[in-house]
C-alpha cells in the first residue's frame, strides 16, 4: 500500500508542476503586480493539490470502485426477476451522489435570482432519472448510445431556442459541474458492474462505458427546462470575490478557514455512497471482513484526499485564477487570453483526478489496447481548443450556441463512423474532463477576463465548463478514427466492420 501511494503521489506531482509553472511564469511576466497572499495561497493549494489526488486516487482504486462495481451487480441481480423495484433506488443513488458535488453549490451560488436548493435539486434529479435510462438500456439492449446521444442531444438544442439566454450557459455548465470526483468513480463503476454482470465478452465492454454520458445530459435538460419555466424571472450575476491577502498569514489563515467547510462537504458527499453500499452489504452483497476493512481505509484516503484537493482548489486557485484573467484581459494585446488559455487547459486536465480514474479503466477494459498515454494526449488536445473557444466567446461575446451546436454535431456525426467502445468512451471523456479544476480555475479566469473587459459574466463567461465537455468528445472520437484507419490497413475489413470494433479486436490489431 505504501508503495502505490507514492506512486500515486508522484503520478499527482507530474500532473500538477505543468499548471503551477505556467501560473509561475504568469506571475512573474504578464501579472508582476499580483499579490504576494495570493501567490502564496496558489502554492499551497498545489501542494495540498499534489497530496489530495495522490491519496484519492489510490482511495479510488481501494473504494469507490470497486464499491460501485458490486452495487452494480446486485442491481442486476436484483433486476433479473423484474427491474421496476430497483428503478427508485437507482434513482436515489443518482440523486444524493448528485446534490453532495462540491461543484454544483459554486454553479448555483453564481445564480441569485434562482434559489440554490431550486437548482442543485433540479439538476440532482435530472441526473437520477438519466442514470435510471441509462441502467434499463443496458438490461433491456432496446437503444445503441449513438441512437440516445443523437435523440437527447436534438432534444436539447431544440429546447435551447426557447430558453432565455442567461440560462443557456448554465445549463451546459450544470453538464459538466455534476460529474466531479464524487460522482465519476462510483457511476462508472456501477456502470461497469452492471454490464459484467448482464452480459460477457465484447458485448460487456461495448456497454462498460457511456453511462457518465448519459448521466451529463441530464442536468442540461432539467435546467433548459427549468429555465422556460422561469422565462419571465430576470437572473443575475453574483460578481466573483476574491479576499485579500497580503502575508502569509493571512494566507494560512485562508485555508484554515476553509478546511472545516470542506470536511463537512466531503463528509456529506461520499455519507450517500458509503449508505447504500452499507444497505447492499447488509441485505445482499455479504463480503467478508478483510475485504470490508480495505474498503474503509479505501473510503478513509477518499475522504482526506478530496479534503486536501477541494480546499486546494478553492481556495488556493480561484483567486489566482481570477486575478490573472482579469490582468491579462486589461493589456493592450489581450487577444493573447486565447493562446494562454490554450496552454493552460492543455496541461490543466492532466490535475482533474477523475480523468485518472477514466484513463485507468479504459486500459484496463480494453486490456492496455487503449494506453492512458494515448488518452491523456487526446483530452489535452480537445480541452486546450475548448479553453481557446471560450476566451475567444469572452473578448467576442458570440453565443454559446454557435460553438455547442456544430461540436456536438460533428461528435454525434463521427459516432455513426468510430468503434463503438470509442464513441462510449468519448462522451464519458467530456463530463469527466470538466471537474473541479475547470469550476475553480478557468472559469474564475474566465470571469476575471470578462468582468475587465465588460462584458455580460453570465452569458460570455459561463459556458466554458460546457465547452471543456465538448471538445473531448471529438478528439476521442479522432483517436478512434485512427485506430480504425491502421486497422483498415492492416487487416481487409469493411467500414462498417470497423466501424463496430470492440476492444477485443483492438486487443487483436495491436498484436499484428
């Protein structure tokens, strides 16, 4: 155990050192007048940041997943003599995981005029009644994903031109914002324990992936509707505030502040995945002791991990965040917010610890035929467009609509053509990259950027959560072009032959 948590550590540390050099260098070229509390502050959440997702990750792996897993099998279980039963228990589990994401309260904080509680139990139920979809497609096998994917994702942009457009931005961040380091793991997972249980083989790993996909949909619906329900409500923007810090003291001070909050987030976050797993084991699961007490120190690295990350975050880096949005977009050349946030995204989605989670199951599903290397390359891509998309909506105010709808167009266009495991993967890819880095650092950058120069933070400056969920999906999509292309070269097979590959014949095609 000690030797995988300093490997996990050092894992942290190689992700994190890009993004802290790059504010670094920022500080000390572009923003020489940011405060000395500030940078402080933004040190020390690298550390605890280094820390945090060193011990997450490997609570991850001790924990939640393989927690998630079993639920999942005995929902199948369970499912066998008629699914109608476990469908409200789904639905909870959904539900609660949902309402306990530290990043759903900083979207419904930024939104006064709707209620918080209005907001985050609109958007936690948007996600249970996605997740109880997702679960009766995989038993019942009526629906591909492409063929869900296409109709939703219709079904959202055609209730998006009659939303007013404040909402627009916050209903694709909501997207993005519920599928944090809580709620990935244990989805996936239950994701993944529910296809190996109904079925074997190709089939399996072909419905392993998607249900965090699926689960993103959800809270943009429930918000675009949420939203023609309070067409006539004028909504506002609460303005970003970031205290001051001058010594460090006073930064210290900061983040003793802010740990006791962020324990009792975490706390009441992970009380809904440890009940039910504590019901299945009580009633169904029956796993012996030894493997209980790798559980709970599973959950034990969980807890203090995202303890450590959050407080990191949120209060080392929003400030540095804002700050240099705002200093950078007041320079005469500000067009340079859009290589800069080019930079910044690229390496920044390698310190999201949920993308680690994802990359590990997907080398293992596909039996290492899919490398993390790869994926990891494929989301730095499409997260730096996407941070360059937004910076270009920040100095332009062109409408959201005008970068979602032909990035969603082209991804669900390339799920028609793509192996099917790529496409799973891909949509999965969009939620998990939008995590708590995005919701603490670049949209604060965001907002600072905007704010300087004027512009309207509600419609121009949110949406970049949203735009970091889309641009993966393309990316990922193209890595599976690829492989398909070399396997089209290699072996004589039809397009539509490739075109449904599993990882089993990836698997196949990387040993020729």
């Amino acid at each position: 155990m000690r030797k995988n948590l300093k490997a996990k550590t050092l894992e942290s540390l190689s992700s994190v050192m890009p993004i802290t050099a790059i504010v670094l260098l920022l500080s000390f070229t572009l923003a020489p007048e940011m405060p000395v509390g500030t940078l402080v502050m933004f040190l020390l959440g690298a550390i605890l940041l280094i820390v945090g997702m060193g011990l997450f990750s490997l609570g991850a792996d001790m924990a939640m997943m393989p927690m998630g897993d079993g639920v999942g099998g005995e929902v199948v279980r369970m499912g066998k003599r008629s699914i109608w039963p476990i469908l409200p228990i789904v639905f909870l589990i959904g539900a609660f995981i949902t309402m306990a994401e530290p990043d759903l309260q900083v979207l419904a904080n930024q939104v006064p005029a709707v209620p918080d509680m209005v907001i985050i139990l609109t958007v936690a139920a948007g996600v249970g009644v996605f997740l109880v979809i997702s679960v009766i497609n995989t038993l019942k096998e009526k629906f591909s994903l492409n063929s869900l994917l296409m109709a939703f994702y219709i079904l959202v942009f055609l209730l998006a031109l009659f939303v007013p457009k404040e909402f627009l931005a916050v209903a694709f961040d909501a997207g993005g914002v519920t599928t944090g380091p809580i709620t990935v793991p244990f989805i996936m997972a239950l994701g993944i324990g529910v296809a190996s249980a109904h079925s074997s083989g190709r089939q399996a790993e072909d419905s392993s992936f998607g249900m965090v996909a699926l689960c993103s949909i959800g809270p943009i619906l429930a918000v675009l509707i949420m939203g023609l329900c309070l067409s006539g409500t004028e909504i506002s923007y609460t303005p970003f505030t970031v205290t001051d810090t001058f010594t460090t003291r006073e930064a210290g001070m900061q983040f003793l502040e802010g740990f006791p909050e962020y324990m009792s987030e975490v706390a009441l976050g992970l009380l809904p995945v440890v009940v039910f797993f504590a019901l299945f084991q009580i009633f169904s699961l029956h796993l012996k002791k030894d493997a209980l007490i790798r559980l709970l120190v599973g959950v034990a690295y969980t807890y203090v991990g995202l303890v450590l990350f959050l407080t990191g975050v949120n209060v080392g880096f929003m400030p540095a965040g804002n700050y240099l949005g705002s200093t950078i977009a007041e320079l005469p050349y500000n067009w340079v917010l859009i290589p800069i946030g080019m930079v910044v995204g690229y390496f920044i989605v390698a310190a999201e610890p949920a993308v680690h989670v994802l990359n590990k199951q997907v080398e293992e599903v596909t039996g290492g035929a899919i490398p993390q290397r790869a994926m990891n390359l494929s989301l730095s891509i499409g997260v730096a467009l996407s941070v360059g998309l937004a910076m270009t909506r920040v100095l332009t105010g062109i409408s959201i609509l005008w970068f979602l709808v032909p990035g969603y167009a082209i991804a669900l266009l390339l799920s028609r053509k793509v192996p099917k495991i790529f496409t799973a993967i891909a949509f999965d890819s969009g939620g998990v990259a939008s995590g708590p880095m995005t919701a603490t650092f670049l949209l604060p950058f965001s907002m600072g950027a905007c704010s300087a120069l004027g512009g309207n933070v509600l419609t121009d400056a949110f949406g970049i959560v949203a735009m970091v969920a889309m641009t993966p999906l393309v990316t990922i999509q193209c890595l599976g072009a690829v492989y398909q292309w070399k396997l089209r070269r290699t072996v004589e097979v039809t397009e539509d032959e490739a075109s449904t590959m599993s990882s089993e014949d990836i698997i196949e095609f990387d040993d020729v």
